[in-house]
C-alpha cells in the first residue's frame, strides 16, 4: 500500500484509504479479516512495517497481575519499548464496551498510548488523569468515514517519521478537554438540559423561571442556538472567501462554498415533534406495520407518511408557542386543519388517522 501513496501529500493518502474502507467494511465479517483488511494497512499508512516483528509485533504479551501470557493484538516498538499497543475489534462492533481490556494491558507495559480500534475507528488513550495508568476516556478520536483535515493533522502526529511521545503528551489533555467541550456544544445543540435553558433565559426573560416557562423556551432555544451556529459558519465562510477575492460578489462567493456546507440545516426535530410521531405511530400500530409509519421534517411542518412516500401523507403538523396545527388530507388530498392546545389531543383523532392509512393501503 504504501508504494501507491509515496507521492501523495498524507490528507490524501487518508481519503484515498477512507475509500477503501467504505467499499471493504461491508464485505468483512470477522475479526481476522479486520485486522489484515483494514488496521494493518492503516499502521502501514502511518508509517510502520507491519510485517517487521520488532517493530510492529502481533499477539503481544502483556502479563496481568496473576494472569500469565495476556495477549493484546498488536504493539508497536520504537527504539526497544513497546510504546503504542493495540486492541482490534471486528469492523461491524461497537467499540464502547471493550476499553477495559486495553486498561488492564496498559499498566502492565511501558507503553505511552493505547488504542482501541475496529478498523473504522480509532480510540486513543493515554494517562492524563495518573501516570501509569490509561485514562477511562480517549483524548483523541478518528473516524476513517468521518475525514476532518485538523483531525488528520493529529493523526498525523502518531506517523512514525513525525511520532514523538513528549510533544503528543503535551498537546494530549488540550485535545481531550476540547473534545469533551464538543461533545457537550454537540448535546447541547440537540437537546439543552435545564441548566442551560435557565442561564440562556437569565439574561433575556425578566420573568421567574418556573419549569413551565422552561419547558416552553425549550425548542425556541435550540432553535436559536442552532441558527446562530449555522449563521456564524457562512458568515465566516463568506468573510475568508471575500478577503482573498475582493473583487467577486457575495452571491459568486456562495457559489464557491463547498456543497456540504450549503446545505448545512436549519431544520431542527423537536422533542414535541417526536413525541406527536410516536404517538400516530402507537396509534395506528394495530393497522399497519410500525416500520410503515415515517416521518420527514421540513421547515415548513413536521410530516408523518405511509411507507416513506411523501405523497402518501398522513398528517402535517406545525408546533407552535401556544398552539398545534394538525393538518389531515381528505379524500381528494386537500388540507384540513385542526387546532389543538396540546399534543395528547391528537388522540382525539384516531378514527380520521387511521381512515388515512387505509385510503393508502388501498
């Protein structure tokens, strides 16, 4: 492998590989076919001849307290010392419930790093809470179907041409913490708690903040939080782009702005417009299959089909502060509309949901 990417700068010789992996992962079935399919030519894109058993050793001994001839999959030797050891995973597992077993090998070894993979990806570890001892929680994370430029600039530091312990350990608690703080934003966005809720109301609601008022703020928050993310993305866009082209217009510079990122949503799924889901899902679960009841969000309304056809619609329902829309189609598909004051209401209308359904089925 490493012979086809000599010439490429590293970021391409990830994406080429994240290609790989993307036509390979569905094809593997166990754990072996990971290892020599996918995080052996990983390691071998990183730098390291895995087929050198004194640089890159498989089966590695890691004796455990009274347990003998503990194996981990992989280690990788630098100057004599085992310094990054590996566990391997099957592609198709989850890698949440096995870090305790990388931990157990780690205080047992002079290794610096511990990573914990499935061949799609890659968790690492180190001991930023104790010395000597791997840390409950990775401080960096790589997602070989998720390819981030400054997430490759870190892997990059774990190169062999590049490695250095010392720099990575310095950098390490950084990274973990700022990742933490994603991770939280990431909640956040999706589903803020009632302490942020209040914080948020503190300083633009003069009232007392009972939990009725939270709980009506609520979706109008996320709402916010979420459009200020998406605001202050293309105005940063837009801002980098005109300061090296001038003399091109906003609209020409929107043009330019990669594809992804123009269609970054501002369609937020409420927690109210889930629960009306589940609800029409519940009560039309005795008439039709539950995996035939979908839903499609728009900015407009929140839509629940029959088998995922638009035109096979249920109902449309718009959530607002102090009132719910539930919209049903007649017989020849025209808009009826229903105001509620609540979402249990919607139980009201079973026998005209489930009329619906049986116009599609027939």
């Amino acid at each position: 492998m490493k012979r086809g990417y000599d010439k490429m700068d590293f970021i391409d010789q990830v994406k080429q590989f994240s290609k790989r992996v993307e036509k390979l992962k569905s094809s593997i079935q166990t754990e072996e076919a990971t290892k020599t399919s996918l995080i052996m030519p990983f390691f071998q894109l990183l730098g390291y001849d895995v087929f050198n058993p004194e640089e890159f050793v498989p089966e590695f001994t890691a004796d455990v307290g009274i347990k003998k001839g503990e194996k981990i999959d992989y280690a990788i030797y630098m100057q004599g010392i085992p310094t990054i050891l590996i566990e391997a995973k099957w592609c198709g597992d989850s890698l949440n419930k096995h870090s305790s077993q990388l931990f157990r090998y780690f205080g047992t070894t002079k290794s610096k790093f511990g990573i914990l993979t499935n061949g799609i990806v890659y968790l690492f570890y180190t001991d930023l809470e104790e010395l000597n001892k791997m840390d409950l929680k990775p401080f960096f994370e790589f997602d070989l179907l998720d390819i981030r430029e400054n997430k490759v600039a870190e892997l990059k530091k774990f190169h062999k041409d590049s490695f250095n312990a010392e720099i990575i350990s310095s950098t390490a608690s950084e990274l973990k913490y700022i990742n933490e703080a994603k991770i939280l934003f990431t909640k956040l966005q999706k589903s803020p708690d009632d302490a942020f809720i209040k914080y948020v109301l503190s300083n633009i609601y003069e009232g007392i903040k009972t939990q009725s008022i939270i709980d009506r703020f609520s979706d109008i928050i996320k709402k916010a939080f979420n459009e200020f993310i998406n605001e202050f993305m293309n105005d940063r866009i837009i801002s980098a782009l005109k300061t090296n082209e001038d003399s091109k217009t906003v609209e020409q510079l929107i043009t330019q702005i990669p594809e992804e990122i123009q269609k970054v949503s501002k369609i937020i799924t409420t927690e109210q417009e889930m629960e009306t889901f589940y609800i029409i899902k519940t009560l039309l679960r005795q008439y039709v299959p539950h995996n035939k009841i979908t839903y499609k969000d728009t900015e407009s309304y929140f839509s629940i089909l029959f088998d995922n056809n638009a035109r096979k619609w249920i109902c449309r329902i718009i959530i607002g502060l102090n009132k719910i829309i539930l919209i049903l189609p007649d017989e020849s598909k025209k808009e009826v509309k229903y105001i509620l004051t609540s979402i249990d209401e919607i139980y009201n209308y079973s026998d005209k949901l489930q009329e619906i359904v049986s116009r599609h089925i027939n």
